[in-house]
C-alpha cells in the first residue's frame, strides 16, 4: 500500500509539475488598451482589445494580458513578454514616445519582442522619433505626409504570408491611412492588405495602397502596422478579426494556422466595454 501510494503521490507531483511548465511555457502578449478618444463607435479602444483578447483566450498556449488606459502604470508587465500590442491614440502625443519609454521600447525590440500597431499607434512625428519607427516597425503614418480620410474599400490580401491566411478580399469603411512613410525597396517589410482605391483630402483617387504591412527587424523580431480599427462595428468582420490575430501570433513567433485564426464574435459582444464617452 505504501508503495502504490507512494506512486500515486509521485504521479501527482509529475502531473502538477508538467502542469506548472506548460503554464509557464505559454505564450505572454501584451495588449494596451488607450484612453477614451473620439465620439461614439469611433477609436473603441477598450472594446476593441478585450475582443483581441477574449478571441487570444480561446487559443491554447496563449497568456493575453490587458493594460487599460493608456502605457502600463508598471513596466513590469512587459516581462517575459513575447509581443506587445497597442491600440491608441498616436501622433505627438503617442504614450510610446512619452519620457524615457522609448528606452523601454529599445530594451524590448532589442530582445526581439514583436510589436503590434493598429489604426492610430501607427502615427509618429517626423525626425528622431518617425526615423527610430522606421527601424522597428518599418512604416508609420507621417503628419502632413500621410493621408487618412474615410473610405469604403475593398481590401485585398496582398501576398502569401502567414498573416493572410485565411483572409480573403473584403470592404469595410473604415479612416484607411495611406501614404505611409516607408523607407524606399526596404527588403524587411512586406506589403500584407493593399486598398484598390481611396480617395485623398485633395480629391485624388489613389490606386493600391498599402494599409498593412509586414516587418521582419534585423535583431529577429517582428513587426506588424495595420491603419484599420477607426470604426469598431469592423471587428464584427471575420476577415478584419483574422487578419489582425494572425498578426499577433506572427508576430509572437507564433504559427499560424493554414486557415487563419477564427474566433466568433457575437453582437451582443461587440457592444460590450464601449467607452462612456459624448455622441
């Protein structure tokens, strides 16, 4: 008896300790959710991550962790971390760029931490700061360079990468941001969703431009820009959904299944979390 129990206890010590490494080998992604930003419907900052994240929850080996409003009040949280996502306003004001954070930011490009910038988090100023992002995301929405009106496009996947899997040509209106500034014949970046036209402030109709793209950094990390996300209802898309959680697991050095990550999302979801903010 002794020895049977003595079994038993081993086999319980083995199965909790596999449990605890498999715990520990999952997958850390940091999500930043930003502060309430625009009217209504527009730049759900909030809602739109913690879809991110309940979609990452149901895909196992995988640790989402939120960060609401705005950059993580501890730094901490970036430990381990093998991408980070941000969703929030950018510009000038980007909490990316604020105090000593693009040092943090440095540390973890270096480390070859993947980075996630959807809609707004993709603009940067021009100089120092638009001339760093070129190196760690590949392209960024340059002021005064860069165009952003809204616009009802059809999207198309634009090669066969692993971001695309799964994603077919879809419309969306959506404040498609276009003329990136990107670096000329970068061999790093790939074009990954080209529009087939929008429509410029100057009342120019512009041909097959690049509304996501693909970095591979030099330090082995990876990047992914993505100018969708103005609207929220575009998250009730499945082909928007996929596109970005692929990128995610892509960027996390992840595989990405041959159809795409699917992840149902309900009405009753996309209007949950929705900020309390003017109509």
């Amino acid at each position: 008896m002794k020895t049977l129990f003595g079994w038993f206890a081993l086999s319980g010590l083995a199965l909790a300790s596999a449990m605890s490494t498999a715990q520990a080998a999952d997958t850390k992604i940091v999500l930043i959710a930003g502060t309430p930003s625009h009217a209504a419907g527009a730049h759900e900052f909030n809602a739109g991550t913690k879809l991110l994240v309940k979609c990452l929850k149901e895909i196992p080996g995988i640790d989402p962790v939120l960060v609401q409003g705005g950059w993580p009040k501890d730094e901490s949280v970036f430990k381990g971390a093998k991408s980070v996502v941000f969703f929030m306003d950018g510009g000038g004001g980007h909490p990316m760029i604020q105090g000593e954070r693009l040092e943090t930011m440095r540390k973890l490009m270096d480390q070859g931490v993947g980075l996630v910038c959807l809609h707004y988090a993709v603009e940067f100023p021009k100089g120092k700061v638009g001339d760093q992002l070129l190196d760690w995301l590949g392209g960024y929405y340059e002021t005064a360079y860069s165009d952003n009106p809204h616009n009802d496009a059809r999207i198309i996947p634009k090669s066969e990468h692993p971001i695309t899997r799964g994603v077919k040509p879809f419309r969306a209106n959506d404040e498609w941001y276009f003329k990136i500034r990107f670096r000329p014949e970068d061999p790093r970046v790939t074009p990954i969703l080209t529009a087939e036209e929008l429509v410029g402030h100057d009342k120019k109709t512009y041909k097959d431009q690049v509304v996501a793209w693909a970095t591979e950094r030099k330090e082995g990390g990876r990047s992914f820009g993505f100018t969708g996300g103005h609207f929220h209802a575009n998250w009730g898309q499945e082909e928007f959904r996929t596109l970005v959680l692929n990128s995610i697991l892509w960027s996390a050095k992840l595989e990405v299944p041959s159809e795409g990550v699917k992840c149902q999302v309900s009405p009753d979801e996309l209007a949950k979390n929705l900020d309390p903010k003017g109509k």
